[in-house]
C-alpha cells in the first residue's frame, strides 16, 4: 500500500511572533502518524488572504490531506475562510441552515455567529463540539479552529474520513550518553532494517548529557527484530 500523506498548515500572526505556541502542528503529527498517514511538510503562515491562497493552491495536491488550523473566527484577522476561497477560486456564500443553527445557538449575537456560516462554494461543513465557528472540508484540504480544545474535538469528528496506511508503532528508550558514543550502532541498525526509522535526540545537562532514541515503524514484526538487536547494541555501546 501506497504512503498516505499529510500537510499541516498553521493560521495567525501570533504563532509567527512566538506571542502564541504551536502545539497544534505537534499534536496532529503525532495522531496522524499513529493513524500511519506521514506528515511531509508543517508550515505556519500569516492572516494574510493572499498567502494563504496562493501556498494551499499550490501544496494541497502534494499530499492526500492538508490540515489548516486557525483564523475561523469572526474577528478581522480571522481570514482563513477567505484565503481557501482565494485559492480554490470559489466564491463565499452563506451556508443557509448552518447559520439558521448559528443564529439559534448565539441569540445574543446573531449577526456575528452567523459570519461564521460564510463558507467557499463546494464547501462541507464539519460541527463545531466545543465552540462556535464550524470547520469546513474543501476537496482534500480539512479547516478546522486553532483553538486546541476546539481543534482537537473536531479533529475526532473528521477522523474518520482518512484513509490511513498501517498504524505506527514506536519504541523510545533515553541513554546517559551522547549522540557520538552511538551512532555507528544507530547506522548499523538502519542497514540491517531499511524499513524501520530511527532518530536520536540529544540533551545536555548538568551532570552530562542524554540521548533519547526512537525506532518507528509500521510493520510490527520488523520493529520488535530492530528492538531485538538494538537494545543489546545500545547497551554494549553505552557501557563501554
């Protein structure tokens, strides 16, 4: 079976200026890849309609999903909706239900919930469990809100929906060591396991320094005969 594929792009000046952290993009890669749909390209890009357009035109047919998060709100720097319509040429146009619905869970605020309903032509909704701006699908690109909470809740709804390779398992193990002291043993397994990934991450400390090493793959028996031979190889490597 053919790798299944994902992007990952993150909305809103504040992830650029560092004023706000992106955990989404790191929570998603790891259920994608438990799912086993490999992540290929993470990006974070402005509120800027223009941008967004032209780089989803451009790497949503790279991959068989492309994820975006953030800018569904219904405050002025809130340009998503825009910026997809921009790049699959589609108009906006109201959602008629959906908007009867907003307007019914938001009597205080009517008009501005359903702003939220203004979605590009060809556009399917996808329910917001936790808040108000619903997500949308749009051939193979998912919008979902970048409120983690709210994105996380709607991420369950559409899940479903993707098709995925075997699920990714993974093995992880830290050594008091450093990243010198291992890598031969690292290539080694690599040649021995072409199939499996292997990856060190290095820390340093105080006391010294520490490596966290991490072997994924989707077939299970050829992960559990990397482990086999590894471990040994790591605990020799580490002890000399």
């Amino acid at each position: 079976m053919a790798r299944v594929t994902a992007s990952l792009v993150s909305i809103g000046n504040e992830l650029l200026s560092g004023d706000t952290i992106n955990t989404n993009a790191a929570w998603l890669g790891q259920e994608l890849e438990e799912l086993g749909i490999s992540v290929t390209l993470m990006a974070v890009l402005p509120d800027d309609i223009d941008r967004i357009g032209d780089f989803v035109r451009t790497e949503a047919p790279n991959a068989e999903y492309m994820i975006v998060t953030g800018g569904l709100g219904g405050t002025p720097d809130d340009v998503t909706r825009e910026g997809i319509s921009a790049a699959f040429e589609a108009q906006q146009a109201e959602v008629v239900d959906l908007a009867e619905r907003l307007r019914n869970r938001f009597p205080a605020d009517r008009e501005y919930a359903a702003r939220w309903a203004q979605l590009p032509t060809g556009a399917r909704p996808i329910e917001n469990p936790l808040g108000g701006a619903p997500g949308f699908v749009i051939q193979n690109v998912y919008v979902l809100p970048g409120l983690p909470a709210e994105m996380k809740a709607m991420f369950h709804v559409i899940v479903g929906e993707l098709r995925s390779e075997r699920p990714i398992s993974s093995w992880r193990r830290t050594y008091e060591t450093t990243e010198a002291r291992i890598v031969g043993v690292l290539e080694a397994m690599g040649d021995r396991y072409p199939g499996v990934l292997v990856g060190s991450y290095p820390k340093f400390h105080a006391d010294g320094a520490s490596v966290e090493v991490v072997v994924k793959s989707s077939d299970p028996d050829a992960l559990q005969a990397a482990i086999d031979w590894l471990e040994p190889a790591l605990d020799e490597a580490t002890q000399r």
